[in-house]
C-alpha cells in the first residue's frame, strides 16, 4: 500500500479556493495547484477529499469502493430523488441501466442521426437575430435544440415539444446540489408534470422496470441530457468564434474534425465539473489511500486539464487523437446520454459556422459564471455578421 497523501494542507494565500464564487469563475489556477502539489487532498473547510489527478479521479470513478449512490446523498438538498442509475451502485444500477441503452446506446443515436440533422437544419432556417443582428447561442441555438434531440430520442410528438422544453428547464436545477428552495419547489412540480408527459411517450416499455423506474430513467435522460447539450453548443461556440483560425478549420472540415472539435471543447469546458463518491472501504488510489467513509469529489475539470496525459492541457487541439477526458466520467457510471450528446453537438455546430460563416463574438467578454453545475457563461450573446 502506498503512503496516506497528505491531509489538509494549508491554501495557498490570495488563491481562490476552486468552490468560492471566484473560483468557480476560473477554478484552473487551483486545479494547477492541487494536481501538482496535494492530488489527493482533504479539504477540511468542505470535509471533501479532493481528486484532481486524472489517474486518480479515472481510478476512483472504476473502483466499486467508491459508492455513487453514497455520494449523491451528499447534495446539499431537501429533496430525496428516487432509486435511479444515478443513485444506485452495481448490480441494482445495471438493472436500471440496462433498458437506457435501448433508447441512447450507439446503435439507436445513429438510427437518430437523420432526425438531429433534420432538426438542426430546420433550426438554422428559423434562426431570427435581434437588435445589433445579435442572437443568445445558448437561448436561441442551444435549448431549442436540445429540447429537440431530447424529443426525438423518446418519441413525443411534436404538439408536446414547447412543454416539454419548459419542463426540461426546470427540472434541471437538479444538476445543481446547492440548489435553492424556490428552484428546487419548481423543479419537484416540473418532475410530476414531466413523469406525465413521458408517461405517454412510446420510447421504451421494458418488461424488466416498473413503471415508476421507467419514468425515472426516462426524467433522468432528460435532467442529464437538456441543460448540458445546450451550454455544451454555447460553449463549443464560444470556444471557436474566439479563435477565428479554429472556427474555420471547423467550418471547411469534415464530419470527423467537428466531432473531435466538440469533444476538445467538452474536456476543456464540460458543463459537469465534479462527481461526488463515499468510500465504502480504504481504497488505494495511484496518488495515495483514502479511508473508509470518506466523501470525495473526482474533479473531471482538473482530470482533463491534467499535465501529465494532455499535451497542451489548456489550450484546444481540435483534432486532439486520443483524447481521454473525463467530461462523461467513466466506469460503470458512464454517461448514458454520451453517444447523444456527441452526435447532436458535431452535427450542429459545423453547420452553424458554415451557414453563418460572419459569426463573431461581442467585443466584451462577459467572462464565466459563477455557478456550480452546470459550468456555463455569463452570458452567448454573439453576432451573426
């Protein structure tokens, strides 16, 4: 067994903590820090272990002592979601887990795949700018097309469409565990109305769930896929348009580039910075043992960024070949919606650029928020021409 890491070391002064509002605003300075001086650190302001290499957050997300289910009853919340693959640990996940692939494994997105660029297309065509001949990338592009993948993917019809967009925006508060109590109320009757419509919808009927863990899978595809696939194109845009050369490359490329342009864009700025485990026995990480019982944060922001797998760790290498980020987390705990998520983002945004081939950024950067999930800008506010 290798040593116990290094606890509770002091913060470096006048960094801001990665969890503090300035933090969450640019964490890396303090990603840079914890991976090369204290990768397996304990927080004692947050009681957290903190992760931030990527061989030990990889190891950690692997390794059945780490407990999901455990971690998701870290959220700082009220509200107590329901058995779901997100709250449960193997063998009870990959019963609930099993059915998921049906509707979002490779096979059935690529039967999808005419449908999302149908969609992306008929979103172009209606692509209205405002004043300024400016549009919001994330209101006007990225939430009307994941309302519309989403849609697609389990079957509604399209009359649902327009309330199921509203009821997609409001049951993702659920991304957030620091949550408050007016959006986490909104977000309990968005997920009844939700549980209802989906209810209807013909996208699977797997003998092996109940109806209630239907509709779980079912809301969980939707609090896990709405929210990050439109901040995901907001902020795949954003990451191009401010390198014009980037942006070009990508608009005069092939399918395969835009695909390893998003994916660049999602290790870089993925809309999922953290995931929470509770270790149920000592466990042996490459960076050192954590202790039983212990609440731990894989920081996948960090894990992507990691200096010692990326070459070029904090700049876009839009053909970047591997490229083993972390953003969808690994292990059994994989991002049902990946596949989605992937296929939708490399079909829109190349065909963004090359309809709008004058796209460019406001001259001012409103710069990131201060949110914690999902990771976004203040604002995608940018000019068509």
């Amino acid at each position: 067994m290798t040593s116990q890491p290094t606890a509770a070391r002091p913060w470096p002064p006048g960094m801001a903590h990665p969890f503090a509002p300035d933090g969450r605003r640019n964490p890396f300075p303090a990603f840079r820090w914890l991976r090369a001086e204290s990768p397996v650190h304990y927080d004692p302001f947050m009681r957290f272990w903190l992760l931030s290499r990527h061989a030990d957050c990889a190891a950690a997300l692997r390794d059945p002592a780490f407990s999901a289910a455990l971690g998701q009853d870290q959220r700082q919340r009220d509200d107590q979601l329901p058995a779901s693959m997100l709250s449960t640990d193997p063998p009870e996940h990959d019963r609930l887990r099993g059915p998921g692939m049906a509707l979002l494994g490779p096979a059935a997105v690529r039967a999808l795949a005419g449908d999302l660029e149908e969609e992306a297309d008929r979103l172009l065509d209606g692509l209205e700018a405002g004043p300024g001949g400016e549009i919001d990338a994330h209101r006007d592009l990225g939430e009307p097309y994941a309302r519309a993948v989403l849609a697609r993917a389990l079957g509604l019809p399209r009359a649902e469409w327009e309330a199921f967009g509203q009821l997609a925006g409001a049951v993702s508060v659920n991304l957030d565990p620091l949550g408050g109590p007016a959006a986490i109320q909104a977000s309990r009757l968005a997920r009844t109305e939700l549980a209802r419509l989906l209810g209807a919808a013909p996208a699977v009927r797997p003998a092996e769930l109940t109806r209630a863990e239907l509709l779980e899978m079912l809301s969980l595809v939707v609090i896990g896929g709405y929210e990050p696939l439109a901040v995901l194109i907001g902020n795949t845009l954003f990451c191009l348009l401010s390198r014009p050369r980037l942006a070009e490359r990508v608009r005069l490329g092939d399918t395969a580039l835009a695909a390893t342009a998003v994916e660049e864009v999602t290790r870089l700025h993925g809309p999922i910075p953290f995931t929470a485990r509770v270790t149920t026995a000592a466990a042996e990480l490459p960076g050192g043992v954590i202790p039983p019982g212990a609440r731990v944060l894989a920081l996948l922001s960090s894990a992507n960024r990691d200096e010692l797998v990326f070459d070029r760790p904090d700049e876009p290498v839009i053909d970047r070949s591997p490229n083993p980020h972390l953003a969808y987390s690994s292990g059994p705990h994989f991002c049902l919606g990946a596949a989605l998520v992937r296929q939708a983002a490399a079909l829109l945004v190349p065909a963004f650029l090359r309809r709008f081939p004058g796209a460019r950024l406001p001259p001012e950067d409103a710069g990131w928020a201060a949110s914690l999930v999902p990771r976004r800008r203040v604002s995608y506010g940018l000019r068509l021409a």
